[in-house]
C-alpha cells in the first residue's frame, strides 16, 4: 500500500516535468504496479476456487486476458487514471479492513471467523509473510479444516524452491495430519513426499509416508481406496524386482480389508499378477466381502443423510464398540469428529474410550489436547485433559500451563471455574508428602488454595455477579486438609469462621460438618462452642442441632476434675437445656406468627374471590336490567310511531348533526314542528333514526344466528380452535378445507355474540379420534395472515388437572433466546445460520396473536454444549444491519399484577373492573355530553360541610336541533 501510494505521489509530481528521468521513473511505477495487481487478481483467482461465486462482485469486469493486457500496460507511456484510482481504492478498503481484524484479534483472540477473514484479506493482498503468520498464530488457537490446511499447503508448496523449503512443507503436512483425520491431505503428503525421492532419504521417506497413511485411514471404506491405489501406483513405478513382492503384499494387504469397490481391486489383481491367487488372499477377500456387507447399511445411511449426522454416526459407533476393534472403533471415532468437532459429549466418549481401553500415551493426550481446542468452554474436556496428564505422568510444569490455558478458555458458568480449581487443587494434593511438616509442594497447595479463594472473588465474581461457590466447597477442602492431613486445627477453625461469614450460618448442615471436624479432630470445648453457636445461628433445621448439643452433652458429660478442659458438668448440661428451650420457643413463636400471617393472607384472598363473585352477579343483573328495559322501549316504539320526533327531541346526543350539515329529504320538509303524519305512509321508513336502524339489524342478526350448545361427551373427536380473525366471513366454508385433510369432518361449529358477530374461535368436530389427533398438529397455520391456535377440547371443571400447553419459563441451557432480530428474518434463514454451530431440533419465532414477528427467536439445540458454543459465536452478530443479541434460555419470574383492591385506600368505594371493559378505562374514554347538560352524581351532591340542598322541582326545558347545535358550538 505505501509503495502504491508513493508511486502515486511521484507520478503526480513527474508530470510537469520533461526528460528521460522523469519518463524512467513513471514507467518503472507503473510497471511495479502492473506486477502487484496480477499477484492479487492470481491469488484471488486461485481463491474462487476454494471460497465460490462470492468473489464475482470483487472481479467484475475482469476477463482471462487481463493479464497479458496489464504486461502490455507496463511498457506503455499511456494509462488510465481511473482505474488506477479504483485500484487504488480497493486496495486502501481492504488495508482498513485488514487493520480492524488485526485489532479485533487483540482484543478477542478467540475470534474464529475473524481469523478467517484476515488471512483471506492478506492472501488477496499478496501480504504472503503476513499471511504466514496469521495462519501460523490461528493454528496454535484452532485445529484448522480440512480446505484452510490444503490451501494453506498449496500455498508454500509453489514457493518452496530448495530443500530447507521442503522440510519446512513437512513440518506443515505433519501438523496437519493431526488436527483431524483428513485422507485428502495424506493423499497430498504422499504425492509431495514422492517429488523428494532424489534427495537423501527419499524412498524412505515415501514408503513412511504412506505406510502412515494406511495406518491411520486406510480403513477408511469410502475414501481409503485412494490411499492403496497411490501406494501401489509408486511401488509399481520403481523397476526392481524386489517391488514386486511389495506390489503383491500391498494387494493382499488391501484385499483383506472391507472397502468399497474390493472387487474391482480382485480383478485388478488378478490381471496383474502373473501366478494364480493363493487360496489364503481369496479366503480374506471373502471374509472381508462379508464384513462390507455388514457395514455397508452404516455407510450408506451416512451418504443418504445430510451434515452433521451425529445420529448416524452414534449409531455406526455403538456398532462398531460391539464389535471392539481398536482400530476400526478409533477410525469412526475420528470421522464423526470431522463434521462434529464442536460436541463436547462426543469427544468425552471418545477420551473415555482411549483412557479405558488402549491406554497408549501419545494417542491419548494428542486426543485430549485436540478436545480442548475444539471445545474450550467445556470444564470436563479440561478436568480429563489435567486426569489423563498426571494419569501418564506429565512433567508438572506443562500441567501447570494447561491449568492456565483453562482458566483463559472463557467458560459460560461460574461454577465451571469452581470445578477446575478443584481437578487441579486435587492433583496438587496428591503431589504432597504429609509425613513431612513441611515441604515445597504443600507450600505450593496452600498458596494455590488461597489463589483459588481470591480468583473467584475478583475475576469470576466481577464477571457472573456470583463466586461460583455459595457452600465454600474449596475452603472447606482446604480445612479438612489443614485438620486431617496437616494437623493444623487452628487454621482449620480460621477458614471455618470465613466460611460462616459468607451467609452459610443459617443452615444446620454447615454446622454440624463443622462440628464432625472438631469431634474427629479437636476438643469437646470447640465442640460445645461450635454447637452453641450453631442453636443461636441456625434457621432451616434448628431442632436437628439443639438434639445433636443435648447428645453431646449426654455422652460426653463427666467429672470435671479428671479433664476440666474436656468433660462437660451438670453446669453445661443446664446451659444447653436452657439454650435450646428458649430456642425452640422463639422459633415456634415465629412459627405461629408467620402461620397466622398466612391464615390471614388466605382469608383476605377468600374475601377478595367474594368481592369478585358479588361484582360479577351485580354486573350481570344490571346488563339483565338494562336488556329489559330495551326490550320494552321497543315495544313501546313500535306501537306508537307518532312519538319519535318527541323522544329524538328529548335526546339530542343521538342525532349528531350541525348547522350547515344538509338533513335528509324527509326531514327538512317536516322541520321540528310539523306533524309527522302528513309524510304519508313512507315516511316513517325514510325518516327511520340510525340508532333504531341498527338495533333492527342487530335483532335481525339474532334471530338468524342459531344457538351453538356444546356436547361434552364429544371432546375426544373435537378439537378448539381460537385466534381466529374477527371479519372472517364464513368460518365453517373457510376452516373445513383445512381440516378435511386430516380427516372426515362433521362438523363446523363457530361461535357468534349475541350481536351476530364472529367471535374468532370455534369447535371442529371428527368421525374419529385418530383425526382429532392429527388436527393438533394445524396449530399455528395462518389463516388471512394470522395464526390459529388448535387445542384439545377439554372440559376444565369435569378436568381440573388438564394443563394447557404453556412454553416453559424456566432455565434451559439447551435453547437459546435470540432478540433484536429484523422483522424480515424467516425461520429458514435464522436456522441456516444457527446450524453452523450444532444440531437445531426447532426454531421458534415469537409472533403476536396477528401473526406478525416480534424480532424474537427460540433455538433448541441438542445439548447444552452446542448451545454455549452458539452463545459465544452468535451473540452480537449482524443479521441484515440488526445486530442480535443471544443468551441462554432463562425468562424473568413474572411479578403478579397487583389487584385493584390493593390500591384503594380504605373507605372508597370498589369500582368493579368489569365496568370499563376488559382494559379498565382508557384515557380516550371521553364524554361527549356538553357540562351544561351534565347532571351531577350521587358521590358530587355531598356538600362540604354537610348535605346539599335538594335539588328545586323544575324541569328542564325542552331544546330543538338548532338550540342544541349552537351549545355544541359556544366557545
């Protein structure tokens, strides 16, 4: 970048000036520039290849024959500014890019795709030493994939030139053959290792390459065959006679092995070689043509599914532990480990299998330390990984740097830190001598310990807002070291007193492990002093510890003179008496009070649950009255039709007209005074008020919406349908499709109010259970854009134990919580990149009841494992510019809604809820009535001090339209 841009700059300066220098140098810039835009467009050639299409929109406009147009370029005086200045610019992009990956890095060196993209951005560049020691530093974090090493491999093969180069090549291979079991890359070391057989060495070098490769994939059944047929391929290539027998035993050899395609190698053989087959080989070829057929179900059931297929390869692996062939177990082993290298439990049954069966050292810890980097957040690879050191008798210093490693690996739980302190506190214990007073590594163990204690409480508790270690567990192993093992009871009491402090005095347990300690080894009077305090402190089981002082006090009472520091008196025994009587008293004191603090709470929620019920029964009786009441004004309507122009007088609010609004027909002929009959007959019709016209319509509606009666002895073959649109017009038309194809259906049943209107929910009723059954399964389908919700039909009262399905609230490590997302985002979309970090069993996208997203998501993975991993991958990532935040499932306790007769003061009135509807009394809820018109309320005609007067007998006077409108419009 600094040479383009001071290419740039001299260019810049050379062209005011004449002369052969000038003209020099402005060629010799643009040709450094020609060489360094066909390094970057030949890596990002060879890039397209392993990355895809994605580099199209970085190429466009570039053909194949570019690059001999750019060497034409060089030696031209003429150029073009402006592709000169796009290069530029790319160039100047991809630096800052390149210079925010680098401080990223610095900051989260655990950045797994971020390691990714800057080794992509500075092999484009050419940066090739740089991109050497990116790739270098990921690979000491991460086992690298099968296509990073080969084009990593690739890369530094087209640059070795002498045999320091080659050697440096294999150390890569080496390295590479080790992070996964990878065929690909054996099949390359062998092809490479055979262009150095000229050198010293070579042949052996060849031949143990190879003899490697079989030995770690060559029962590979699907991709081994590549590997025998290479081998074969370079012994046959060597004319001596001598080879021949080495062709002949590696034919042998690869017959006796189950692999596909075994009998086109047989055919091969027999063609080649120029002896009939021994019986022995063909006796082996059919034994192993029997045992392919045997794995072949495993083999093509893992062909036929796609990635990751954990299930199949567990069950290919527990075939295979049956059969229990080390070699055979190790190699399915590492092939399902290449497409779920980030399940944690995967690479625990693989160690497990390794520490108890083989117990080879070098395979085991390779094993161990490959878990770890591929799952660093999971303690138990790290407690097995410290086990299976010390178990093979790893230095001490290297065990220590792991611990290290460990507690930097970014575990997701307090009391995973809690749990590696412990493995590595144990292994410390087991390094000290204790017959000795005092040693190094009881120095060690004791400064370890007290690094444990304060390591919890600044780093981890500053980081999970908790220690980890409520109990002390660690402390407490500290003291029964001190007091066992050291002898050193004095430092035992000293962390038993910190142990108390901590809010563990409350509880029985504590003290009597306490008082266990100082039986087994202190004195009676710590004893006593340790129980005494336990009667006063102890809330959960104060009876259990007041029994254990009296026992105490029981046994190991005594003369006094014999051992006045030991033997307890008649003295003590009266003290622990009095102490644990006037315990126990308080204590069923406090009882009694809290019992009678909840007689009383559940009397006032009886009391609350009659309130209710009267509310409800009034409301019901004042709707019942009010029902009557219309039905007899209707009535009274109907007989006398002369009288409406009186009552639409009387209630002007009814008829909301102005001044300059124009009337009907019918009425501005009539006006206020005039006798409605002379209309005629239809006038009555044409003049008919809205109010009147929509209690007709209504009276219509229910007359022709039947009354649905539900039949309870049917719920098995019916199901419940709910949240269905309100302005559905024919629900029955509309919801039988959907269910007819479950099924026979009978029966439609949707559920009107009393005004005829759909009320959104209705009973679908089947011929057969088995249909209702499968039913279930609609739940959530949308119908007109909105999700409905099918559900058992139950009667709640003949089944009061039946439990609606309700998603849990409590903590799930396997699920995660996913917000901020972009309203835009599918289901499809949001798995697509959730399964790059496990196996997704379901996605959730939270909706409101009108099916529109809410920008929440719930993602159920396999394990908890797969899901950490996920939290540490995802959370902050950028979903279509919407950055989304991703914890582990675990929704807040809802507080209770505090009920309205709580916030009532005492002595005012209880408003029932019911009155102002199902959301109380809105802020809208205005009243249209005029103040003038307003009569005063009953709780308004109080005086201040004392009744009002009663209001004077006078009517008030009737008003016409226009009266009215002008009060609408006083100001």
């Amino acid at each position: 970048m600094a040479t383009a841009a001071a290419a740039s700059a001299s260019e810049a300066e050379a062209e005011p000036k004449a002369g052969p220098k000038a003209e020099g140098e402005e060629a010799e810039a643009k040709e450094a520039r020609t060489r360094r835009k066909v390094l970057s467009r030949a890596v990002a050639a060879a890039t397209y290849k392993t990355v895809g299409p994605e580099w199209d929109q970085q190429e466009e406009g570039v053909s194949e024959s570019d690059g001999d147009e750019e060497y034409a370029m060089a030696s031209s005086a003429e150029s073009s500014p402006g592709e000169y200045e796009w290069e530029y610019d790319e160039e100047e992009k991809n630096q800052l890019e390149i210079e925010r990956l680098e401080e990223q890095l610095s900051i989260n060196v655990y950045d797994y795709n971020c390691h990714v993209d800057l080794i992509r951005l500075l092999r484009l560049e050419g940066e090739l030493t740089k991109v050497r020691m990116a790739r270098q530093k990921m690979s000491e974090i991460f086992p690298l994939t099968e296509e990073l090493w080969l084009e990593w491999l690739h890369d530094e093969i087209s640059m070795a030139l002498d045999g320091l180069d080659r050697e440096h090549v294999y150390d890569l291979f080496e390295k590479a053959v080790k992070d996964y079991i990878c065929p690909n890359i054996w099949l390359e070391y062998g092809q490479y290792s055979v262009g150095g057989i000229g050198q010293k060495g070579g042949l052996e070098k060849v031949r143990s390459v190879f003899e490697r490769a079989l030995s770690s994939v060559g029962l590979h059944m699907t991709k081994g065959l590549a590997i025998w047929e290479a081998y074969r391929e370079f012994e046959s290539a060597i004319v001596e006679a001598a080879r021949l027998e080495k062709v002949h035993s590696l034919f042998r050899r690869q017959l006796a092995i189950p692999l596909y395609d075994m009998e086109a190698t047989f055919a091969e053989y027999e063609e080649w070689s120029e002896d009939p087959i021994p019986e022995s080989v063909i006796q082996n070829y059919n034994k192993a043509l029997q045992q392919l057929e045997k794995y072949k179900p495993y083999e093509e059931t893992l062909l036929q599914a796609e990635a990751p297929r954990l299930a199949e390869y567990q069950a290919y692996i527990d075939f295979e532990m049956k059969i229990g062939d080390p070699a055979r177990i190790q190699l399915i082993f590492e092939r399902a480990l290449v497409e779920n290298c980030l399940v944690p439990d995967l690479w625990i049954r693989y160690s497990q299998y390794l520490d108890r069966q083989l117990k080879v050292k070098d395979l085991v810890l390779s094993v161990h330390s490959r878990a770890v980097r591929n799952c660093p957040w999971t303690v138990a690879l790290w407690s097995r990984y410290l086990l299976a050191m010390e178990r093979h008798g790893v230095e001490h210093r290297v065990i220590s740097v792991t611990f290290e490693k460990a507690l930097s690996a970014g575990f997701i739980q307090a009391t995973d830190y809690v749990e590696i302190w412990q493995a590595y506190l144990d292994y410390l214990r087991r390094r000290v001598d204790f017959k000795q007073d005092s040693s190094k590594e009881l120095e060690e163990l004791r400064s370890a310990f007290a690094r444990a204690l304060e390591y919890l409480k600044q780093e981890v508790e500053e980081r999970f807002s908790e220690s980890g270690d409520p109990s002390c567990l660690i402390m407490q192993n500290w003291a029964r070291i001190e007091a066992r093992l050291c002898n050193n009871m004095q430092k035992a009491r000293e962390l038993w007193d910190s142990i108390m402090t901590k809010g563990n005095a409350k509880y029985a347990n504590m003290w009597l492990e306490y008082y266990n300690l100082e039986r087994a080894h202190g004195d009676t009077q710590h004893c006593r002093k340790a129980l005494h305090r336990a009667v006063q402190c102890t809330s959960d089981y104060p009876e259990h510890v007041c029994e254990v002082l009296l026992t105490m006090e029981r046994t190991e009472g005594g003369d006094l003179g014999a051992l006045p520091l030991a033997w307890g008196t008649l003295e003590d025994w009266d003290i622990a008496v009095q102490k644990t009587e006037t315990r126990l008293a308080r204590v069923n004191e406090q009882r009694i009070k809290a019992a009678e603090k909840e007689a009383a709470l559940a009397q006032q929620e009886e009391e609350k649950v009659e309130q209710r019920k009267r509310a409800r029964a009034e409301k019901k009786a004042l709707k019942k009255k009010k029902k009557t009441r219309g039905s007899d004004k209707s009535r009274a309507d109907e007989d006398d039709e002369k009288e409406w122009g009186d009552d639409a007088e009387e209630q002007p609010s009814k008829r909301r007209r102005v001044e300059n609004s124009v009337p009907p027909a019918g009425e501005a002929e009539l006006g206020p005074e005039a006798d409605p009959g002379l209309s005629g007959s239809s006038a009555p019709a044409a003049a008919e008020p809205p109010s009147e016209q929509k209690e007709q319509r209504a009276a219509a509606r229910r007359r022709d919406v039947p009354r649905v009666l539900h039949d309870s002895s049917k719920d098995g073959v019916t199901v419940f349908v709910s949240n269905l649109p309100y302005g559905l017009r024919e629900p029955a038309a509309t919801l039988r499709p959907l269910f007819e194809a479950c099924g026979d259906v009978v029966e439609v049943r949707p559920i009107f109010s009393n005004r005829g209107d759909f009320r959104g929910y209705c009973y679908v009723e089947f011929k057969e259970e088995a249909v209702a059954l499968r039913a279930l399964e609609l739940d959530r389908q949308t119908v007109e854009g909105r999700p409905m919700f099918v559900s058992p039909c139950v009667d709640k009262s003949k089944n009061p134990d039946f439990k609606v399905f309700r998603y849990s609230t409590a903590l799930e490590k396997h699920k995660l919580f996913v917000s901020g997302l972009p309203f835009s985002c599918t289901k499809e979309e949001l798995e697509e990149i959730c399964k790059a970090h496990g196996t997704v069993k379901d996605i959730r996208l939270v909706t409101n009841r009108a099916g529109k997203p809410k920008g929440l998501a719930y993602v159920e993975y396999e394990n908890e494992s797969q899901a950490s991993q996920a939290v540490l991958k995802m959370d902050g990532m950028t979903i279509k510019e919407n950055v989304i935040k991703v914890a582990i499932s675990n929704p807040p306790q809802r507080k209770a809604p505090e009920k309205p007769e709580a916030r009532k003061a005492p002595g005012v009135a209880v408003v029932p809820r019911q009155i102002y509807g199902a959301r109380g009394k809105g802020r809208t809820q205005l009243s249209l009535l005029p103040r003038a018109l307003q009569r005063p309320s009953a709780t308004a005609a109080q005086a201040e001090n004392g009744p009002a007067p009663p209001p004077a007998a006078t009517e008030v006077p009737k008003m016409s339209n226009a009266d009215f409108a002008k009060l609408l419009l006083r100001k």
